[in-house]
C-alpha cells in the first residue's frame, strides 16, 4: 500500500505503517481460525455440539452451537470482525494525523519548552491555534479536510472513497453495527455488497476492508512524502528521547545511536545535532 515511491518517512509514519501490519496479523489470523473450524466441522453429524466435537480449553456449555450452527455462522463471524478491524484501523489514521501535524507544526518554530527534557513537547499558543482543527478534533472527515488545506495536498479519489466507508465505521461505532433508518439512508448510492436491511448486523467483505485500508494508506502517505522534513523528524527524536528520560529508561550514552536505530529506525542525524543531543540528555 502507499503511493509508488519512497521518501525519507516520519517515525509517525512508521508507527501508522507498524499498527497496520500487526492489524493484518490479527485478521489473517481470524481468517485461518476460521478456515480450522470449517475442515474439522465439516461433515461431523450436525446435531453435535461444535466444542465437544474439536475440544478446546474452556467448558463446552460456554459455547453451545450445534455443527450445523457454527458453520452457518462463520462467514458471518468473519463479516462483523471485519467491521470492527474497520474501527480500530480508522483510529489508527486519526492517531497519525494528529501526530505528524503536531510535529509538522512544531518545526515551523513553534515549540514552547525546546529546553526540556523530561517533559512531552508542548506547541506555543500560535502553534495550537493552527493545528487546533486537526489536534483537537475527533472526526475524521473533519481532519482531513483541514490536512488538505493546511498541507495543500488535493486527497482525490482516496478521500472521497475513504469518507463513504467512514459512514460504515460510525455506525459500528455508534449503533453497535446495526443498520438504523438513519444509516441507511446515509449510505444512499454506496451499497454495500452485503446489503443488509433495516436493524440488521452490518458486515464487510474483504475487499470493502482492503479498500478502505488502502485508501487510508493513500491518504497518509501523500501527506508524509509531502511534508516531512529533517527538522520533523529531529523532534520525533527529541520526543522519543524525552519519553525515555521520564520513565528513566534511556539507554547508555555509548548505545544511544543503535539503540534509537535498532527500536526506532530513526534517521541519521547531523554530527551537530548529536552533540546537542547528549549534552541535553546525558
């Protein structure tokens, strides 16, 4: 995913990219748990009861399907936990956006306490009051149309896409995945392929998640080759450093390079940068 080409990317970026792959993990591992249950069912007699028939590690009266109703149900587990991955990767594009504009802000200048450090960067007065629409905003849609703005970058076909499946994830949000009169009538002219009629559970297929998945990475990634900068990613540094100095845990001086390179993939940094760096902190 992401646009077809490389930059050097910010450590926001990474963590976005990072939290995608481990999202990917849980889903495919869903998918083959899923896969399981279907060939160790399929063909048992239907009346049994699924747990006693493949054992597992908790009372089989937790659990009470029959073979016939758990195979039944599967395509529709496998549907509803798409929609909540759905949920929990939109927060995921959310938490960048307020990262790397929080970042893109304070290298314009606008840092507050650039002397300290056992305390989380803080913007000055002007740097909150550009960066309020995005830093203090909960939505999404919202967000993305001041990034577009305060970044001069047109999202195109990705935000359109990205707003219609953005409707899907408020509503298993908000209604608990069912499918209100109001929602519905929201999603007017984006059917989806599942189709589901009124006060019914809404799901997603794969590619409606896959979609929505890519369209978010798009979305990111036009931002983070657009705006990262050195200074950017000096202050993702500076943080990283300073979160490590409040909990007492920076590394030794002489490791400090590999460290931050081993954990972090952080960029090289300048020789005068490094030495303000361990005078400040060691």
């Amino acid at each position: 995913m992401g646009i077809n080409r490389s930059w050097e990317t910010t450590l926001s970026f990474r963590k976005f990219r990072q939290k995608t792959s481990d999202l990917s993990r849980i889903y495919w591992t869903q998918q083959m748990s899923a896969d399981c249950l279907k060939d160790l069912l399929t063909g048992k007699p239907a009346t049994d009861i699924s747990t006693q028939v493949i054992g597992s590690s908790f009372n089989w009266r937790m659990h009470t399907q029959t073979v016939e109703e758990t195979l039944k149900w599967l395509p529709t587990y496998m549907e509803r936990n798409r929609l909540h991955l759905l949920v929990i990767y939109t927060s995921f594009l959310e938490t960048y956006l307020k990262e790397v504009t929080f970042f893109y802000i304070a290298a314009q200048g606008h840092v507050l306490n650039p002397s300290e450090k056992n305390t989380q960067l803080k913007l000055t007065k002007i740097g909150e009051a550009i960066s309020s629409p995005i830093l203090k905003s909960s939505t999404v849609p919202e967000m993305l149309k001041y990034a577009a703005e305060l970044f001069e970058i047109n999202f195109g076909r990705n935000a359109t896409e990205w707003l219609k499946i953005y409707k899907v994830r408020c509503a298993a949000a908000h209604n608990g995945g069912i499918a209100t009169p109001k929602f519905l009538q929201e999603i007017s002219g984006m059917p989806l392929a599942l189709n589901p009629q009124v006060y019914e559970n809404i799901g997603l297929t794969w590619d409606e998640l896959r979609l929505a998945m890519k369209y978010a990475d798009e979305i990111a990634a036009l931002i983070d080759s657009k705006i990262t900068s050195y200074n950017m990613r000096l202050l993702e540094t500076d943080q990283t450093l300073r979160e490590l100095s409040e909990k007492r845990k920076l590394p030794k001086k002489a490791e400090i390079w590999q460290f931050l390179h081993n954990k972090y993939h952080l960029f090289p940094i300048k020789r005068i940068d490094k030495n303000k760096i361990l005078a400040k902190f060691y």
